[in-house]
C-alpha cells in the first residue's frame, strides 16, 4: 500500500530524502526559504513550493495525494521557538507558534492517516507542544513519541532529537534501534575523503570545501587534538573570554573531533572551527561542507546548490537545520511497517474524514 506524503517547513530535502529510501512517495515539500528550493528538487523528484505554513489551504495540500494511497502529513517545524530560554513557560499565546498552529490546522482539515513530527527534545518543555499532542488524540490519532538516540539508528552523529508518530489506524512506534552496539563512527563516514587545506576545495566534489583559518586560529588547530578544546593551548593562543574565570566551563568549542566516535550534533555554523567541536580530527582546518553533510547523512552526491554558485552560510544552515537523512528514512521505515501490520490484521488502511 503507497504511502504519499508531504513534507511542510521541508528545508532542503533531509527529511524527504529519507523517507524517499524508505519506499515512501513525497509528492511535494513547502518551505518559505527559497535558496532552498534547488537542492530539494535537484535530489528528490518532489515539487518545492516555497509558500508559509500559515497561508497554505488544506485543499492545496489535498491534491497531493492519490485518491487511494495512505496520507501521511509531515510537519518538522523550525526548533529555534523551542530553546531553551522559554522552558517551563506557558507559552501557548506567545506569537512564536503560528507554525505549529497552522500544521494542528492542517492536520485537523485533512485529517491524514499518519502524521510525523521532529524537533529539539526541550519541545516537550513547552504547553503549546502538549496542546498539540492533545489536539491529535482529540482527532482519534494513537500517539508516540520519545526523545531518540540517532547514534542507536546509524547516524554518525551525537544528536538526540525528539520523534513523535500519530496514526488514526491503530498503536503505532518507532522501529527498534539498529545500531545500539556499533555505532557509526567519524572514520567510517568521512575517513576516505580526499585531504584538503583551509579554505581550500577538492576539484572534483564543489561541496567538498573548508573555511579559511585565520593565522592565530591555524596556530590553534596545531595544538589542538581529537577529543580536546582550548584547554590544551599554550595560555597565549587561548582566547581573552576563556582566560576569564567565567569562561572556564565553556570547552565545547575550538576541539577537533575523533575518527573513533560519532561526531558532535551538525549545527548552521558547522564549518567553523571556533563553533564549536567541528575540527578535522587530523587535517589542520574545520570539516568541510560535504563532510557536515556526510555526518547528516546526507548522499554523497546530493548537491546543495549550483556548483558555481556554493555559499557556505546558505549551504552550513540548510545542512544545520536538516532533519538527518537517515532519521527520516528510521520514520519511514517505521510508517511503512505499521501500515504492513495493519493490512496484515485485516484493517483499513484509508481512513475516510
């Protein structure tokens, strides 16, 4: 049974691309960023249309999907409302959540037989998220939900994101870890990559490129290693706010990663060397942009934006904000295995509104 999709607040593609290899057929991705636009549809023969969540119709989204095909509404909306600064407020009339109120719209007008959402564990924190977990049993949807592990589903990558299912058709879950006792590691996804310098590009991969260091930030990354931080500098290459008393508890930037671990979670900034623990575990500059992508699973020929035409702080925030690749193909899987189950009990599979 064919299971179509679409995919609202769809970024460049992560979340579509890994439903695609798990069989599921995205008809169409919405987003209001239009840089993202060539990278979603160069890869994923799906339709981008870059309109905002809150003025799409149900009838829009609607004729998408085949008059016999299971419906499923994927909804990942941008985490930056749920940070941290908000948790424990009550923060259902604040003006940050029209996007999530405009997908409980949509979900409630079109009434999909599966509905899929990800976002930052600390959505959980926020009354407007329970409201809307509440709103879908409200509509007969079974609801799951936790905060997942990719490393546990093969991502090489230490990034915990918060995963909720809805089907109207019975219980469902998320499929069992894959990769609980062998972790994909930094060698394993990056370590056959040709070598580059800073700021320097490979001639035959575009995307395969590395930020330019400045010279103190070179001298840095000669005494950094795998595993470390700024800690491991001589005092004079350590930066004025981390000499400070304050600034000691913050180690988590200026560090190489380490070929035998997963990486540390991608973020927008990712190919910068003083953003955080992005350093190359052995070659003296950041990782570069195809390597962030390969970290988020993303294939490696999936391109991003034209070749001449490559921007690292378009393509570092397309990556950052992706869902993984191969979460979404974990969802997919997943999805596709409850429906089979549900065939397999002899129930229906459309639901009629």
């Amino acid at each position: 049974m064919q299971i179509d999709a679409v995919d609202l607040f769809c970024g460049a593609g992560g979340l579509t691309a890994g439903l695609r290899q798990a069989g599921v057929s995205v008809r169409a991705g919405y987003d209001i960023d239009l840089r993202c636009k060539y990278a979603y549809e160069k890869n994923n023969g799906a339709e981008f249309i870059g309109e905002s969540v809150e003025t799409v119709t149900s009838d829009q989204v609607m004729a998408w999907y085949n008059c016999e095909s299971v419906r499923l509404l994927a909804g990942c909306a941008p985490c930056q409302p749920f940070s941290r600064y908000n948790q424990g407020k009550d923060t259902r009339s604040d003006k940050k959540w029209p996007l999530l109120r405009s997908f409980r719209r949509l979900i409630e007008e079109i009434r999909p037989e599966l509905v899929t959402m990800e976002n930052v564990p600390d959505v959980t924190k926020h009354e407007v998220y329970h409201d809307f977990v509440a709103g879908l049993k409200n509509e007969g949807y079974f609801v799951w939900a936790d905060a997942v592990s990719c490393i546990q589903y093969g991502l090489p990558q230490q990034r915990r994101r918060h995963v909720l299912l809805a089907s109207r058709l019975g219980p469902i879950s998320l499929i069992a870890p894959t990769h609980a006792d062998t972790p994909v590691t930094v060698a394993d996804t990056i370590g056959k990559l040709s070598p580059i310098e800073a700021g320097g590009c490979d001639p035959d991969d575009p995307l395969h490129r590395a930020a330019r260091l400045s010279p103190i930030n070179f001298m840095r990354m000669l005494h950094s290693r795998p595993g470390g931080s700024w800690r491991d500098w001589p005092e004079e290459l350590r930066a004025h706010c981390h000499r400070k008393k304050s600034g000691k508890t913050y180690p988590s930037v200026y560090g190489r990663m380490s070929w035998e671990l997963p990486s540390p979670t991608m973020t927008t900034l990712c190919y910068g060397f003083g953003n955080g623990r992005f350093g190359h575990p052995e070659q003296h500059r950041g990782i570069s942009l195809r390597e962030a992508a390969l970290l988020q699973s993303f294939p490696t020929t999936y391109e991003f934006m034209p070749a001449n035409e490559i921007n690292f702080k378009a393509i570092g925030r397309m990556i950052g904000n992706a869902v993984p690749v191969r979460l979404g193909e974990v969802i997919g899987e997943s999805l596709q295995a409850h429906v089979r189950n549900c065939l397999e009990l002899g129930m229906p599979v459309r639901v009629d509104a």
